[in-house]
C-alpha cells in the first residue's frame, strides 16, 4: 500500500463515487430440491415504468433524430429568415409547413433506420452471395432490376410527380404530358437508366475498368441527343427535366444498395481491395438516365403532338369533374405512395433470395422490422414532402423575384434596384447550395474515404469546401438561367466539356472522387426543395420551366472538385521536389 496518492487521484476516486459489486449479488441463488437438484431459475418479468422506457429509448432516437435535424432545421431557417428579414414577408401557412417539416425529419428519421436494418443487409447478403452461386448474367440481370427498383423507392423521386401539376401545358406542352400522363413511363426510365449503370459499374468492378473512358462513352450520346432535341423548341423545353432526372437518382436508397451489390461482387471476384471500389457507379447513375429521359421525349415526340396534349388537357379541364377517389387525396394518396414505392422493392428482394440463393433470411424479426419502419418513414416522408418542404421550396422561389421585379404576391414590389435585386437573388441560391451542401452527412464521409485514399494529400474540408462551392455556384448559374432564359442545352455543353477537359488533366485518383461528388450534393431534402422552389421562381418570372438547377448543382462541383485536385497534385509535386 502507498503511503501517499495525488491529490487529483483522490479528487476523481471520490468524485466518481466508485464502489466493487460482487458478480454474486448480481446472480440469482442457486435453489435445491429434496434429491439435491438445482432447480431451474424463473426470471421475473421485466417491469419497465415510463420514465425507464424514456431513459432506454432516448439516446437512440435522439442521435438519428438530430443527424435528420441538422438536414433539415438550418434550410427551413434559412429561408424563413431570408422571406421575413430581405423580401420582408410573412410565412405563408406557418403552421402547416411546421407540421409538415416535422413529418419530414421524423419520416426521414424512420426511413433511415429502416434502410439500414432492413433493405440494407438485404444488400449486403445478395451482393456476398450472388457471384459465387449464379453465372454472371444472372448477376447483371439482378443488378439491372435492382437499378430499376431502387429508383422507385428513391424519396426525391416523388417529388417529380408532385411537381408535374404546376407546369404550364401550353407553354410546355411535351414536358407536362411526361410529368402527368407519362409519369410512370419516365420513372420507369429514369430506372432503366440506374440500371444500366448499376450494370456498367458492376462489370468494371469485375474487370477493373478505368472510369475516364466510360464518362466520355456516356457523354456522347447524352451530348448527341441534347443538341438534337435543341433543334426542337418544344423538346427543347424537356432538357432541365432530363438532366434534373440524373440528380434526382443519387440518394440514400440507390447508392447504398447498389454499391453493396457492385463491391459485393468484387470482393467475391477478388477485386475488392482496389482503391477505386465503390467509386463510378454513383457516376453512370446521375449519366445514363439522363440518356433515358430524353429518349422518352423523343419518343413521345413520334406518336403525339403539342397540339393533341393541349387539345387533351383542355377536354379534361372541361369536363365534369368528377370527384377523386379517397386513396387520390392528400395525404391518403402519399401514403399509398410511400407503400407502392418500398413493398415491390422488397419483394423483389426476397424472391432473389429465396429462389435464386436459396438463403435462409437471418435475422427475420429484425428485417421484418426494418421494412415496416422503411415503408412507415416512407409515407410519413410523402405527406411531409407535400405539406412541407415543397410547399416552402415553392413559396421562397415564388417570393424571391420580388428582390427585382414587381409580382402580384408581393406588394411593393421591386423591392431593390434590378442590378441589387439580381444579385440578392444570386447570392440567396448561392448560400442555399452552399449551407445545405456542407451540411450533407454523406459529404463528410466521401471526404474521410477521399483523405484516406489519398494518403491526407486531398484534405477532408479541402473536398467538402470544393464540393459546397461548387454546388453553390451551380445553383447560382440555374436561377439566373430560368431569370434570363438561358437555354440549358448550352449551359450543360460547356460545363460538360470543361469537365471533360480537367478529366483528361486529372490522374485517375481525382478522377473518381470528382464525378461521384456531384452525387452526394443531391439528398432527400435538398431534391424536393430545390425543384419545388426552381419551379415556383420561374412561375414568378413567367418563364417557361424552372427546371435545371439541379443539373447545374451537378456539374459545377465536378469542376470545382477536379480544379481543386489539379491544384492538390501540382502542390504535392512541389514538395516531392523540393524535398
């Protein structure tokens, strides 16, 4: 025994209060029969009183409830601010766009965890699984529907329906009929589209493809058919609709779980130790559905005319109306949605599991639970999604051009001088790409996975500073494309190009993480305001479509991410040297 301690030794013994419990007092004791028999313990029933369940269950739901706020509150207070402080406005409907933004947290919250308890380890499984029992055509083929259903299940896909009632059919007549009547075919595309890349992707896993040569196979077709429908000036009008469509795919559903199918599959073929896995799928899937869409729009250009879906929506909105069922009404029809969106992808899910790897499911209870919560966060999500977040995205875009131009909605307006109003409009679309990318949880952990791959040369807050400027700047180039009617064809054509450029400048490495950036820029939160809110700004402005921004929001960080890693390789060479 010492004779003497610290005295700060002593301060933490006491202040902890620590005490020895014997591992005996903690056991229940051992009870004999008359032949000397242990006799088998019954262990009461677990009493549990409220404030124990709350002290059990509170940290759990607080961490995924706070990671969803964190997404949410600072975008909701940002533009309420800006409204009541710069366009001096009051909110419009507060209450309800409160109780939708908290549908949307809570709803996100749920879906998330069931993702990951639920469709993720089906994922996982599948993706382990597949290439040892099944040739590989069967594995592309399953690869290919699970691109297609991923999509479906995608939360920012629903957004794009939502949105298809506020387009204009005579000013736009081919983009409305896609948005309404053709609404199914172009998810169903937009999910062809994930599905060739989750394809493409898996096949270069498999044979370890270099990804510059397949960005600029991609390109081609997308640039070729982007000119094409140029030419057109009613097709032209679908281009900010089919480049928003490759943003839209990149969310928390497609690129976990195709990922986990496409490094599944390498590691079982002996490739899951490259540097560059999980790195290009994310890339085909924001290309190829843009190549999608606009082969549905050109389709369609065939069999109708702008006249015939004018004629059409005019006879529609001339005869009796008749009343909608009570599953086509808010929030019912959201709910169906969410339900329609989750169960067929999770059916498919099980029947490759069960017929084509004859698996048994492990853990059933707490799958099970997972895709209740999945289906559950999913509606609750929906009905937030209409009563919230679209609703404000919508209102802040609509009250926005006030800064410069007089509207009906708001009296007194211009509020500022055009060149100030501009610029104020400018710099609001710039503080929104740029907080609500920063903010982005997937974002942190692409740049951990970057500053480990490159050996801290790429710093993690270099990455998500480059990718926030960027996206920043991308929504900035969209408002003022639906302000002054920038045809995107060409917006798309040169950011595309300068893209291209600084990819042949680029080694590899950079590469990569610069086209799979982009993807992480567009989340469940950012999709649906962004869209709801480019929308209601060119409704403000008269303009055709406010479709765009997010293809802006797409393009720009890829080029602010490879200007960056140019200059991280030139600073990297000069140390080399100099050392």
């Amino acid at each position: 025994m010492p004779s003497e301690i610290q005295y700060g030794q002593y301060v933490r013994e006491s202040t902890l209060k620590q005490r020895s419990v014997s591992y005996n007092d903690l056991t229940p004791k051992v009870e004999l029969d008359g032949q000397g028999q242990a006799i088998p313990y019954q262990a009461p029933k677990l009493k549990l009183k409220s404030a124990d369940i709350y002290n059990l269950l509170a940290p759990y739901f607080n961490v995924r409830l706070i990671e969803q706020v964190k997404a949410v509150f600072p975008l909701a207070i940002y533009l309420v601010l800006f409204q009541i402080l710069i366009l001096r406005q009051p909110i419009q409907e507060a209450l309800l766009i409160t109780g939708g933004l908290g549908a949307v947290i809570f709803g996100l919250m749920v879906f998330m965890e069931g993702l990951k308890l639920g469709l993720m380890p089906f994922g996982e499984i599948i993706g382990t699984n597949l290439p040892k029992k099944s040739p590989l055509p069967v594995v592309l083929l399953i690869a290919f529907l699970l691109g297609i259903g991923v999509t479906f299940a995608e939360p920012a896909i629903g957004a794009l329906q939502a949105v298809g009632s506020i387009v204009n059919v005579e000013k736009a007549p081919f983009l409305s009929t896609l948005l309404g009547e053709w609404a199914g075919t172009l998810v169903l595309m937009v999910g062809m589209g994930v599905g060739l890349a989750a394809v493409l992707g898996t096949a270069r896993f498999l044979y370890n493809w270099s990804l510059k040569p397949m960005i600029y196979m991609a390109l081609v077709p997308t640039i070729a058919l982007t000119i094409y429908c140029m030419g057109d000036p009613d097709l032209a009008k679908i281009l900010g609709l089919a480049w928003d469509c490759g943003a839209v795919t990149t969310g928390p559903v497609t690129v976990p779980l195709v990922l986990a199918l496409g490094i599944g599959i390498a590691a079982s073929g002996g490739k899951g130790d490259s540097s560059l896995s999980g790195f290009g799928i994310v890339t085909l899937a924001s290309l190829f559905p843009i190549i999608a869409v606009l082969c549905l729009a050109v389709y369609v250009s065939t069999v109708t005319t702008p006249e015939a879906i004018i004629a059409a929506a005019q006879a529609v909105s001339s005869a009796i109306e008749v009343a909608p069922a009570w599953h086509e009404i808010t929030p019912w029809a959201e709910i169906k949605g969410g339900a329609q969106a989750i169960i067929p992808l999770v059916i498919f899910l099980f029947l490759v599991l069960k017929l084509v790897l004859r698996e048994k499911v492990q853990d059933a209870g707490i799958l099970t639970y997972g895709l209740i919560l999945c289906v559950t966060g999913m509606m609750i999500f929906n009905v937030g999604l209409s009563y919230g977040l679209a609703k404000l995205g919508e209102q802040s875009g609509s009250m926005v051009p006030a800064a410069f131009k007089g509207i009906e909605a708001v009296a007194g307006s211009p509020l500022y001088t055009y060149a100030l109003g501009i610029f104020i409009a400018g710099m609001f679309a710039w503080l929104l790409g740029f907080g609500a990318t920063l903010a982005e949880p997937a974002l942190n952990a692409l740049g951990q996975t970057v500053e480990t791959l490159t050996n801290g040369s790429f710093k993690k807050n270099t990455l998500m500073f480059a990718v926030s400027i960027g996206v920043g700047f991308g929504l900035s180039l969209g408002v003022m494309k639906i302000i002054f009617e920038w045809p995107i064809a060409y917006m798309v054509i040169i950011g595309y190009t300068l893209g291209i450029v600084l990819t042949a400048l680029s080694t590899e490495e950079f590469v990569n993480v610069a086209w799979d950036s982009a993807g992480v820029t567009t989340g469940p939160i950012t999709v649906p305001l962004v869209l709801a809110m480019g929308l209601g700004f060119g409704n403000a402005v008269d303009a055709v479509e406010g479709f765009g921004i997010l293809s802006m929001a797409s393009i720009c960080p890829i080029v602010s991410v490879l200007i960056t890693g140019l200059w991280v390789q030139r600073g990297s060479k000069k140390e080399q040297s100099a050392a």
